[in-house]
C-alpha cells in the first residue's frame, strides 16, 4: 500500500464529507514535531475509531518545506510532516484535511508589507496575542494566501480538504477597506457599531455578502489547482455571543454554500457565561443539518489559556453524543497528540469514538425525526438584537428551545435562511420564538404554512420589524390575527387563567407569575374571531407589603390568542414565556408552551417520562424502525457535567408497533409494550447515554 501511495492512487471523494464522518484533529504544538513518530500517531487515531484528520499545514506557521519565505517552517521540523501524515493517514483509510490559517502573521513582515494587515479607526495595526492580524481585502488575503494554497495542493495532490482557522472578516480601516466598502455601499465605513445608522446596517450585510463570495472564490480555486479536494473552514453557527458571529461575518446559510461540510467549533471552555448553555453541540448539529453536513469540533481543553488541562469527561462524552444523535460530525480537537498532561477525559472520547465506529452503519443511515420546529434567526439577532442581542433575542429562542427539550419533544431547529415552504410543511408545528424581524417573504411563507394546514406558534415581538430592523405598522403575520396597539413595560404580576386546560401539568395553580413587557394587541380587522382568548394580566402590585398582595380587576389584554387560518392555526403569546424561562425557570412557561405545542401537533413520534435534564433524540433507521437517543445532562446544575447520575426505570413512548428493542451501548434487550397505536419502551438503567433500536 505504501508503494501504491507514492503512485498517487489515493482517490479523493468529496463526497465523503457529506457522511457521518468521525474526525480528531491532533493540534500539534511546534515542540511536538521534535522525534515525532506520524506513523504511530495515525496508528493510535485510526484505533480510537477516527476516519478522518486534521493536521497543521500551513499559513503562519509551515510543517512542510515551502518556498514562501513569509510562513515560517516550524523549526523542530525533522521531517515533510505534511507529506507523512498524508501518507500515514491515507494507508489506514482516514481522510486528511490540512489545516491553513491566514488570520495572523508577523509583525517584522509589517516594514515591507504594510498593507496585508488590519488597522483599527486610529490607523494602528491591530494585534492579537504577539501576532498582527490580517486585512480580509488585502493581498495577503487576496494573493499571499491563493499562492500558499496552489503550493500545497501542487506538492500534495492527494490532500483531501484544506480547513482555514480562524476564518473570520474582520473590521479594517485601512484606506483600501473603506475605499471598497464606499464603492459598494455608497457610505463611509461606519466607526463604531450603531443600529440607528445606515452605513452600519449596510456594513452588517456587507461583510456577510464580501466574506461569503471570498470564501466562495477560495473553495472554487481549490477545486480547480486540484479537483476533488474541498474547502471547509471553522465557524461557529452559534455563540453565547452573537455579535462574534457577526463580526466574524458568518451567515451561515449563505456562507456555507460553498463548502464542503460545515465544520463549527462548540468549544466548550469552562470560563464560558453561566448559566451554562448546554445544549450547543447539539443545537448546532440540529441547524446545520438543514443546510449541509455538520461537523461539530469539541475542544479536549479547559480553556483557550489552559490548552493543557482537560475538559471534564462526562461533559465531553454528553457533547459527542449530542453531535451523534442529531446527525453530525463530531470531531475533536487536542493540544499536541494523546501524551496529554491531563488524561483523565483520553478514555471517554476512545469510547464514544469506538462505539460509533462500532455502530457506523446505524449511524450512516439514520434520520433524525422532528415533530416540530424552532427558527433561529441570525437577523434578528442583528437588526433587532442591536447592541443587546442576549437579552433582546437569544434569551427568548434559548428558552424556546430549553423548555422543548425538557418537554422531551421531538424537535429541530431552522436557520431562517433555511426555510422553505416545502422544508416547513415537514413539521407539524413551527415555533417563532420573538422572531421579531422578518421580511415579506418570509412572512408570506409562514401565513401559508398555517393555511396550507401548519401551525404556528409565536411570542412577543414576532414579525414587527422588517428585515432591516425598521418597526412595521403592523404585525408582518397576518395569521396570527391580531395588530398591536402598544407595548407596555412591566404592566402584570399574574397572568390570570379563565380555562384550566393551559396548564395541564399544574391543575391546582390558576395564574402564572408574570415580568417583563407585554404587547397589547386588538383583534385584526380582517381577521375572523379567535378559537380562544385568555390568559390576562392583573396589574403589577408594587406596593408587596404582605397585606397588600391581592387584586379586585384584572385586565381583558389576552397574553394568549389562538386563530384558525385556513387549514391550520396560529397560537400568539404577546410577550415573553421563553425568555421567562431562560432567565427564571419559570415551569408554568415550559408547561404552556408544550401543552399548546401538543395540542397542535397531535401525538408526537415520541415521548418519555425521564428528568428534564435528559434529553430524547429519535431517528428513523435505514432499514425501519427507530434510533433513540437518552442523554443524560442531570447534574450539570449551570456549570460542566463531572458527573454522571443514573436515572432508572426511563419508560419511551414511541408511535406504531415495535417488536423488539435493543440497546446499542449494554446489548441487552429492553422490555416493549404496547398501548393502543403506540409502543412503550422501557429502559432499566440509563448512564450517560443510551442508543437503542428497534424493530
Ligand atoms: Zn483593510
């Protein structure tokens, strides 16, 4: 096989990046190369159940003998590492992807190359660590980078893909950057982030269309030096933080148009925000899915700063599974090789890695199941989010998306850039979680999802502005049938229940506690009278003094409408449960929410009666029958998961007839019944995670 290697018959399969791939990426450090063995290391990857690699190539620094003077060649270098681990790789069947990063370069090249890197608003060079980093529209990027990458793929023709780091469009103010960005827009580079200024909107969009199309031309230029090798580089398609998202100039849908797989990091450092936001693998893979293959990278580190100290074990595992059971990629990235410092989390990767190596057919062919959707909408975030895009946005979809999967429904999540009329006709009920900004289009979209026979369900703010963040006259949802008449802040302290069945789970409670703003709202004009009206405030009682704690009137503002609109119907909650949720935990809010979410959807694919904390993924199998997922997250209590606690006794319920159930991880089989058209699966004992199939 050697021999044939150095004959050039590796053959390159793009399409292999469309599968459920399995990746490890040893981040080598440049003392690592000292005596470095790539055989043995490959041997090791390839045993822990890994068929795909990602190795340092170029960029900033070389691991390979190049004529580029500006990327220097790691000096511990004993041998062509590029060329080895290619050939290494390759003899045991794994994929390479050769890691390029142009993010950074030195600051002696400034002298001689002043315009290949950034300047803040002052004219400085602006530095990350010791390094200067780059302009997007420079020649380092637009020049340096295409040579460096023509020299790679001319030298090894058989490199399956290049993976850019720290990919990101930047802000520069250099005069060649707002020269462009005038040209193109009209309007001076706007200097600071400012939502009332249109030159800042327009920059928004403009980096996202500028980023995306020199991503696009990168991967197409791949393709030509050396056909069949791809492009996929690192993202994030979500973040605590969206204005990162934003000033790295990812739209996802847009951009990953051109690559190969999406591969995102969901790095999760021990120094992120609490509450800890821990379904992020997962919801990454889950939006990814729609738009191409997911590879989601988990770091094995605790922090950025402390490369060396490991991620706590059940936490990575509960990730890895979260990437597995949605249908992703999941890969992970070390510092250096397995002779870690820290290696107490080495034998939770090897295992999940090796049982899904083990269990790689189940895997290739499954589909995961959703009843219902979630949308996510980057935009809103942007025009509506504008300098608080947490607390004005992502709080509400987070929320959304917490009290679904503690609900243990199935369910998915879209990137609006994502929907289609055809894609939301899959779901029985699509959630708009204060998907404040959209445009006519999409608005359109969603009407005729509900007359077509959809329902929908939205909060708050949804639909009120336009896609530029501008405030609509009128709700952009004709569905929901109502307008709205004002915005109040804080006007309750309850919201009241005339009809018990709201609340199903909480039979003995009449009212939920309420805070935060409400919209009042009349019934459209055209619109006809609802199915049903009720949940309303009763004012704020500020004066809380225990003898003062009652009330004698309550308002007649519904905080809940539900509208028949053709053949489906629009459920509107005028303010904010999911928010309330995330930010207080407020269980009546989840109880709502999944009781309107169940009534509009009907019986659900599946269901069960585990802890909240677990989550329940269901997929159909190639061949019939079902892939279940239990991923057990009790315990995390807003930080990492270091523990894992069994729950025992996890009855699922599944829709139709199953024979037989088996569990992937113990081999044992789980005792079935059946109940009318469904089939109730129990699972004795559940540890970290389950995967069980049926027939
Ligand atoms: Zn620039």
């Amino acid at each position: 096989m050697n021999e044939n290697n150095g004959n050039r018959t590796w053959r390159k399969d793009p399409s292999f990046w469309g599968t459920r791939f399995r990746l490890i990426q040893p981040n080598l450090r440049k003392i690592d190369a000292k005596g470095l063995d790539v055989r043995a290391l490959m041997d090791e990857i390839a045993e822990w159940g890994a068929n795909a690699v990602l190795v340092n190539g170029g960029g900033i620094v070389a691991w390979y003998p190049t004529d580029h003077p500006h990327q220097a060649v790691n000096e511990y270098l004993e041998t062509d590492f590029v060329a080895e681990a290619l050939e290494a790789a390759h003899e045991r069947g794994m994929r390479v992807l050769v890691r390029m990063d142009v993010s950074k370069s030195y600051p002696q090249l400034l002298e001689r190359h002043p315009d290949w890197f950034r300047r803040d608003a002052e004219g400085r060079v602006a530095t990350h660590w010791e390094m200067l980093t780059t302009c997007p529209t420079g020649p380092f990027w637009e020049d340096y980078n295409f040579r460096v990458v023509e020299e790679l793929l001319g030298r090894y023709p058989d490199i399956d893909g290049i993976f850019y780091n720290a990919f990101g469009y930047l802000r520069c103010y250099c005069e060649r950057c707002k020269r462009l960005f005038k040209e193109a827009t009209g309007y001076e580079l706007p200097l600071r982030e400012d939502w009332d200024d249109p030159a800042w909107r327009a920059f928004v969009r403009y980096r996202y269309d500028r980023h995306a199309d020199y991503n696009r031309r990168l991967a197409e230029f791949i393709d030509r030096v050396s056909p069949g090798t791809v492009l996929t580089i690192d993202t994030h398609v979500t973040l605590d933080s969206s204005a990162f998202i934003r000033e790295s100039g990812w739209y996802t849908p847009q951009f990953a148009s051109a690559n190969a797989c999406i591969t995102s990091e969901a790095f999760n450092f021990l120094d992120r925000p609490y509450p800890r936001w821990v379904y992020w693998a997962g919801e990454e893979t889950k939006i990814g899915g729609h738009i191409a293959q997911t590879c989601i990278i988990l770091s094995y580190s605790k922090t950025i700063y402390s490369r060396r100290a490991a991620q706590p074990a059940p936490q990575i595992g509960y990730d890895l599974m979260q990437i597995a059971a949605n249908g992703g990629s999941p890969a992970v990235a070390f510092s250096g090789m397995f002779d870690q410092d820290d290696r107490q989390s080495l034998p939770m990767i090897r295992r999940v890695y090796t049982f899904l190596r083990d269990h790689e057919d189940e895997y290739a062919a499954m589909k995961p199941l959703a009843d219902v959707a979630i949308v996510y909408s980057q935009r809103t975030a942007d025009v509506y989010g504008r300098e608080r895009p947490a607390e004005r946005w992502q709080d509400h979809y987070r929320g959304m998306y917490e009290m679904l999967a503690h609900s243990h429904i199935p369910f998915t999540v879209l990137h609006e850039g994502s929907v289609t009329l055809e894609k939301l006709k899959t779901f029985k009920c699509v959630l708009l979680p204060n998907i404040a900004a959209m445009t006519d289009e999409e608005a359109a979209l969603f009407d005729r999802y509900v007359e077509e026979g959809g329902h929908l369900i939205c909060t708050f703010e949804t639909g009120r502005y336009d896609e530029t963040g501008r405030e609509r006259p009128e709700p952009a949802l004709r569905c929901i049938g109502r307008t709205v008449t004002g915005k109040l802040d804080d006007p309750y302290s309850y919201l009241v229940m005339r009809d018990k069945r709201w609340l199903e789970e909480y039979p003995e409670t009449d009212l939920l506690l309420f805070t935060g703003p409400f919209l009042a709202t009349a019934p459209r004009p055209d619109a006809a009278g609802p199915l049903a009206e009720d949940l309303f405030g009763v004012p704020s009682v500020r004066n809380t003094t225990p003898e003062f704690a009652y009330w004698e009137t309550t308002e007649d503002m519904p905080g809940l409408t539900i509208h028949a609109c053709g053949r489906g119907t629009a459920a509107y909650l005028p303010w904010g449960p999911d928010k309330l949720y995330r930010d207080l935990g407020v269980p009546e809010c989840r109880s709502l929410v999944a009781g309107l979410v169940k009534r509009a959807a009907g019986e659900l694919t599946a269901a069960c009666d585990a802890p909240r904390e677990v989550e329940l993924q269901i997929a159909a199998r190639g061949e019939g029958g079902y892939l279940i997922h239990l991923l057990n997250g009790v315990g995390a209590r807003g930080g990492p998961l270091t523990e894992t606690v069994p729950v025992s006794g996890v009855s699922v319920r599944v829709r139709g007839a199953v024979r037989s159930a088996r569990s992937l991880v113990t081999g044992e089989a789980c005792p079935v019944e059946t109940d009318g058209e469904a089939s109730v699966i129990t699972v004795p004992r559940l540890e970290l995670f389950d995967a069980i199939i049926t027939e």
